[in-house]
C-alpha cells in the first residue's frame, strides 16, 4: 500500500481554511493508504515559541484532527519531536542539499524579511527537515497545498541526490497530491488574502472552535460586493469575495461552483450568507463539539500521541539504520 506523510505545525487557532484545503482530505485518504500525521512541533520553534503554549497548541491541533475524523487506529497521529528519526535524517540532509537550493525557496524570503541576518538557521533549513519528514518513512505521496509544492520538489531533489551520491536506490520520488474545490480558502474581510490564523481579524476567519452563533456572525460580516451573486462561474472573475463564498460552499457541500451558483445565482447575499452559515454549522458544529470534549482530557489526548509516536519510530528506526549503514558510520 502507498504511504502518506503530512504534517501541520501546531501553532493553534486550526480554521476553516486548515479544514476544507487540509484534514477534511486526510480523512477522506485514510481508507486507501497508510496515513502518517504528524504535529510538526520541530518546524515550530524555527522561530520563538512559549513551552507552556506550544504543549497546548499541540494538543489543540491533534484533537482538531481527531474531530474532524482522523482514526488514530487506521493512521499513525504523532508529534514529530517523539521520533529522532527526523533530526537525524535531517542533519543528513544539510550535508546533502546545497545552499544554491535553499536560497531559491521564496517560504523562506516572505518569513524572515528585511530580518533576514536575525532569522534562525532552523527557518533556512527548515526545507531539509520536511525532507526528513517525508523520507524517514519512504513516504510515496505527500498532500500540499500551492505554496508547499516547492518545498517537496526540494525533497524530491534531495532524494534523487542522496541515491546518486551513494549509488542506491533507496528514497522513492514522493508525488504530490493536491485536492480540488476551496484548496486555497480566502479571508472574509479581503477576498486577495489567504484565510490566516496569523491575520490580526478574527472576523478574517471561521475557527474549528467557533460555535454556531460565532459562524453566524463572521458570515453576516464578510465582505461583499453590491451585485448580486452571477449565475455563472464566469461572472466570479473580478469579484474575489463572492468567489471565495461560494468556494466554501461548494466545498462545503461537495458541489461544484457552477452548481452552487445554478440554485443561489441572481439572489442577494444576505440570502446566500444565510444559507452558507446553516451548511457551515451543520458541518463545522459536530466537530466544534467533539474538540470541546478532547481537550477538556489532555491525558486522552497525550495517550494518543504516544502511541502513534510509538508506531511511528517502529517504522522510521529501521529506515534510520539503513541509511547510516549507507552514509558510513561506524556501529560497533
């Protein structure tokens, strides 16, 4: 059977955008491959982080998924620092990626800033570390949204080197997988924005802890234009903040947009805003609730990510072993 690897960083506030363009598509795999989800608390402390609110963070992650319908019997659910493998393999990787490579990855650019002199060396080689992801497990397929696609050409670049290098053909070529409809899931109050946990609004987004009256209000808030919703797909162009409303519900609803705007085209948005929140709830509140009754029990919580990380090792270990063996060093 192929195997998944996709990881999250757990820097708390998981929203609708994380939903639909992410872990509803996770769940929707985890009957048809080997599923390894991972909390990518490593990633993390690339730039500073509190202990006290990473722990909750990481927590709050793993049972957003876990609400949302990720089985931790059926797939393996860790935190990557559980598993040594990835520093490991990671430290590999730095001596196989050149600096060529990583000075094209733009991720890096956009986050360190005119500050890049003060930025840590974790965030620039922050791309040979999602390698080690991927690879301790041999993982054959890889979900990424856009702005990672870059990253995992990085891996597979990196993959391809070390097997030349060493004269093996030991890393698969992991393929991307990228999903459909409200993959890239736009703020609420500016429809040229990603949807962010980062934005400074909470009314830029709807949160998987947001209850029902809280979806209500977001929705009735967000921004519009004075037309009317078109009924066509076409009349969308130039009109960011109607597209990405009915991209979420297209998405929402498991329709496509021409479909959505077949029932909801020439009415007014206050009537589609309306419909958008009661599919919203429906799909969002159960899995509000269920995160409410996780993490009112870390313990459970921490129970099932010791496991999967227990599960996890059992495979990365062994990959681990071979690759020194590979590399050269010495195992008395």
């Amino acid at each position: 059977m192929n195997r998944i690897f996709s990881g999250v960083q757990p820097s708390g506030n998981l929203h609708l955008g994380n939903y639909l363009g992410a872990i509803r598509n996770w769940v929707r795999l985890q009957g048809d491959y080997q599923c390894i989800f991972c909390m990518v608390d490593m990633h993390a402390i690339t730039v500073w982080q509190d202990p006290a609110e990473l722990r909750q963070k990481t927590r709050e992650v793993a049972a957003g998924m876990l609400a949302a319908g990720v089985d931790p019997v059926k797939n393996i659910l860790f935190n990557q620092s559980q598993v040594s493998a990835h520093a490991e393999l990671a430290w590999v990787f730095n001596c196989v990626a050149r600096i060529g490579w990583l000075n094209r990855m733009t991720q890096f650019k956009e986050k360190a800033g005119k500050n890049r002199e003060n930025a840590s060396v974790g965030l620039y080689a922050y791309p040979n570390l999602m390698a080690a992801d991927i690879l301790a497990y041999k993982a054959t397929h890889v979900p990424v949204g856009e702005d990672q696609k870059q990253h995992l050409e990085l891996a597979r670049d990196i993959a391809q080197k070390f097997n030349n290098d060493y004269g093996v053909d030991f890393f698969p070529q992991p393929e991307p997988m990228i999903f459909g409809a409200a993959t890239r899931v736009m703020s609420l109050r500016d429809g040229t924005k990603k949807m962010s946990k980062s934005d400074e609004s909470e009314y830029s987004r709807i949160n998987m802890t947001d209850d029902a009256d809280a979806i209500a209000l977001k929705f009735r808030k967000a921004k519009t234009d004075p037309e009317p919703l078109p009924e066509s797909v076409e009349g969308l162009e130039g009109r960011p903040e109607a597209a990405n409303l009915v991209g979420i519900y297209a998405a929402l609803s498991d329709k496509g947009k021409a479909d959505v705007l077949a029932e909801f085209g020439g009415r007014t948005f206050s009537e589609f805003k309306q419909a958008l929140t009661d599919l919203a709830v429906s799909v969002m509140g159960p899995i509000n609730q269920e995160m409410k009754r996780l993490l009112a029990d870390p313990a459970h919580v921490d129970a099932i990510l010791r496991e999967g990380g227990r599960r996890a090792d059992e495979i990365a270990a062994p990959i681990m072993q071979e690759i020194k063996e590979i590399v050269g060093f010495l195992r008395p």
